[in-house]
C-alpha cells in the first residue's frame, strides 16, 4: 500500500508541473505581446495550444490561415518556429519582397533540415542553395539551345511512356514517373535517365522523401526520432545512386553533354551535385508531375474540352508536318522546344492547364526571413528567423476575383472575360513577383508534349479505381500542405485511336 508521503509528493510534483507550463504559456504569451507593441510585429493569434503553438495548421492549413489572418496579418509559432500569416490583402508585399528565402522556407517547413540557420547547414556540409549558385546553374539548364538539343530523347522517352500504358492507368503514377524522367535527363544526368531501373530507384527514394516530412518533424527539428532517421538514410540512398553515376564517368573518362558533366567541369563536388538535384527536383517533380496527371483528368471528366483541345493540337502537329500516315511521335520531331510554350500557339490547352493550375494549386507558401535582422514587408515588421506565410486560397478560390472558383472553367480566362485580370495578382500558379517559377517553361513544355501524345494516342474516360465511370473529379482539398492527388483515386480508362 502507498504511503501518504507517496501520495503527497506526487501531489505536489504534478502541481509544480502545472504551475511550470502556465507560467512558460504566459511568458510566451507576454514576449509575443511585448514584440507586437514595441516592433509593430503582427498580434499573436488566439488559435494556439501553450507551448507547442498553432496545431490547426498542420491538419487543417487553410482553416487556420483563413480565421488566423481574418482581421489582419497574425504571429503564430509552432513550438520554436516564429511565423506570419497575412491574408490577401498582403499577397503584393509577400511577393514582390527580394529579401526572403522560399527554398530555405520550405526546407523548415517540410521537416527537410533541422535548423533554419544558413551557417549551421554549410557546417553540417549541406547547402540547398550552393553558395547562391544554385539558380545561376538551374537558369544554365533551362537554356533553349540546350533543351532544343536534347528534344529528340526527351521525344523518346515520352512515347516510351504513353505508348507502353495499360487499358487503365493511374495518371498519377505514370504520368508522374514520366515527368521525373525528362526533368531527371534536363537537370541532373542523361546516364540516370537512360536507365529505366536505375531512374525508377532514384523515383521511388524522392517519392519517399516528399513524404517524410511529418508534424513532428517541423515541431521538433532537433530530435533524431525515427521519421528524421529514416530520411538521413533515404537521402543516403539518393547520394549513393548520383555518386555511382559521378564516379563511374570520372573513372571511365567520359565527356558527356548534359548536366553532370556540366556541374563536373564546374568543380562541383558529389554532394554539391546532389543537393543540387535533390533541391531541383523538388521544385520542378512536385507541382508539375502531379498537375500533368490532373489535367488529363480535367479533360478526361469534360469532353466538349478534350474534343478542343484534340483538334487544336492535331492541327498544331499538322503545322509542322503533314504527313498522318506516320506516327505522331515522328511527326513531333519537327516541333522545336519555342514552338510548344510560345504564347497563342495553342490557346484552348493553355487556357486548360491555366485553370487546372487555379483550381488544383491550394497551398500554403513559405518565405523565411534569413538576412539576420529585422525587416519590414509592406507595413509588417519580419523579425529575423521568422517564416511569413501566406495561401494560394485566398487569391485561387476567392470569390472576390473568380465566378464559381471551385468549378474547373477554363473560359474564366477567355479574351473579353480573363478573370485573372479582375484584380493585381490573382493568379499565381508559376509564383509572383520577386519568387517566379524558374523552370515554368519547360514545366509547361512537358504538360503540353504529355498531353498531346496522350489526347492523340487515345480515347480517355475517367474511371475510379475499380473501373467505373466518374463524371466529375473529386471536390478540391484545400487543406493540404502540397497539392495530392485526388481521393478518392481517379484512373483512366484508354481506348487506342486508329
């Protein structure tokens, strides 16, 4: 039987427990007050749990932002991450400011690294950002001369993809594996690429990755739980498969043009390679894989469009080359890389991708203050280490700018209609401002090539995953962290055209 001096002490350790975490959440409380009336920050926002902050957002993101910032832009923290979020009013400032980091935002913000700090990354040996070089070489490989050199494997491979699909398929994984390759062949190495186990491995390890960022990861950054420990070891597998490729061309000698060699005769190192890719595709696969998947399915749900945008594109190629009795994958060779993205070229399949973009890119954006000081954004004082946040909801599906926003039409963008145009930045499925998508062209590229292959090889219908006809897509998830894949699960059914 216990003792009463058991009892009590119990007691009494529990009420000092009590008594710690009340007065750490209202010193918390207190320091955040004091910041908002001494540096003009935003006022703390009252959803929050004590210690470990606003939990809302992690299950419900646009939830929380939307009555987080419904008055004004709010602080919020989760567990030592300071933050901002700011509502549409503040949508010019968050984009236009040259000061913030995105790829640094996000590495916290995903659970990709464990401090935010600049200097502890490079002492750790990682730098997402290569020094600042890192769009200098992304802008090299983007370069029309070296897409346009490249094209005719790029061509292959996307046939290999299209022509090899089942009588059903799940766009959002074939498609998805297709993209990875020609961004794989443009941006990391044409020896990887040209290995479809070898390109598939190094799929599967990013597919991991982009997965492996969990709550817990962001709240606790420090702590080396398993979730942290089975991404060390994911990225491990990601440098061994780059590192074997690196190796076994500096063993052999050989001088290849692509962009290995490239990073290789820039004095780039392995692990300055790899991080390098990692970060690349990242911002090229995520978005872009899974919107080559959607739009398909956009189409596949309303025919009157997929009809339209069959024609333009049957007599885009016919522009090129006439002759129907080839296949249509010969008949592309002639397209050249300016040819596809030029602005009216193909007008009904950009005003497609345009919308699929508004209505599937429901997300919240990262910017982190990392100049190591104080700054002001448009009235709003950023202290240094602070993340400012800001969702793609509240311009997408705002009322405000959009009929129906949650309706896919692409006639919103129509000449005489152009809703985006209703009000100054209202659309930003390639970014805004100052943090413009830098591979948008050839993002759009390869939307644009997978779905003429596609529409052309086949007649689609939208089906779930037991095979049976849907006629509409799922309603859109505005509370994910990334844009997912519909659920439930959409496939398509293909018929081959003669």
């Amino acid at each position: 039987m216990d003792s009463p001096i058991k009892h009590a002490a119990f007691f009494f350790s529990t009420l000092l427990t009590a008594a710690i975490v009340l007065a750490f959440t209202f010193w918390k409380r207190k320091i955040l007050q004091k910041s908002a009336n001494s540096l003009s920050a935003p006022r703390p926002t009252s959803i929050a749990y004590p210690i470990l902050g606003s939990l809302q957002y992690f299950s419900r993101h646009w939830d929380f932002l939307r009555s987080a910032t419904k008055n004004g832009p709010v602080s919020y923290h989760l567990a030592s991450h300071k933050c901002i979020a700011v509502p549409v009013e503040n949508r010019q400032q968050f984009f236009s400011d040259s000061r913030t980091s995105f790829a640094l935002a996000y590495a916290v913000m995903l659970g990709a690294t464990p401090s935010m700090n600049k200097d502890f990354l490079s002492s750790m040996g990682f730098d997402i950002t290569l020094g600042g070089r890192s769009n200098k070489f992304l802008v090299a490989l983007m370069r029309k001369e070296r897409i346009n050199d490249n094209l005719p494997i790029l061509y292959s491979y996307a046939d290999q993809c299209i022509s090899g699909l089942s009588a059903q398929t799940n766009p959002f994984e074939t498609i998805y594996a297709t993209i990875f390759r020609l961004t794989v062949n443009t941006i990391a190495s044409s020896s990887i690429a040209s290995s479809p186990a070898i390109c598939a491995a190094l799929g599967e390890i990013f597919h991991e990755l982009d997965q492996s960022g969990t709550p817990f990861t962001i709240l606790f950054p420090w702590f080396m739980g398993w979730e942290r420990i089975q991404r060390f070891y994911l990225m491990k597998k990601f440098y061994n498969i780059m590192t074997a490729a690196i190796d076994e061309r500096r063993k052999e000698g050989r001088n290849e043009d692509d962009p290995m060699q490239y990073f290789i005769d820039a004095g780039l190192s392995s692990m300055e390679i790899t991080q390098f890719t990692l970060a690349a595709l990242f911002a090229g696969i995520a978005n872009t894989g899974i919107v080559a998947a959607y739009i398909l399915c956009d189409l596949a749900t309303h025919p009157e469009y997929l009809a339209q945008v069959r024609e333009e594109l049957d007599g885009f190629v016919s522009s090129f080359n006439q002759d129907e009795s080839i296949p249509l994958s010969t008949r592309i060779q002639s397209i050249t890389y300016e040819d596809w993205i030029a602005t009216g070229n193909l007008p009904i399949l950009d005003r497609c991708l345009t919308e699929t973009l508004r209505l599937r890119i429901a997300t919240p954006l990262h910017r982190l203050n990392d100049s190591g000081k104080d700054i002001e954004i448009g009235g709003i004082l950023m202290p240094r280490d602070t993340i400012m946040t800001f969702h793609t909801s509240f311009m997408h599906h705002n009322e405000d700018f959009y009929t129906e926003p949650l309706k896919w039409d692409p006639e919103r963008f129509s000449e005489g209609r152009e809703e985006d145009k209703s009000a100054p930045m209202s659309f930003c499925g390639w970014g805004l401002g100052r943090h413009q998508c830098l591979g948008q062209k050839f993002a759009k590229f390869e939307i644009f090539l997978l779905t003429a292959l596609m529409v052309s090889s086949y007649d689609m219908q939208a089906v779930n995953k037991d095979g049976l006809p849907i006629t509409e897509m799922p309603p859109v998830e505005l509370n994910n962290t990334v844009i997912s894949p519909p659920n439930p699960a959409v496939h398509l059914k293909l018929l081959a055209r003669s």
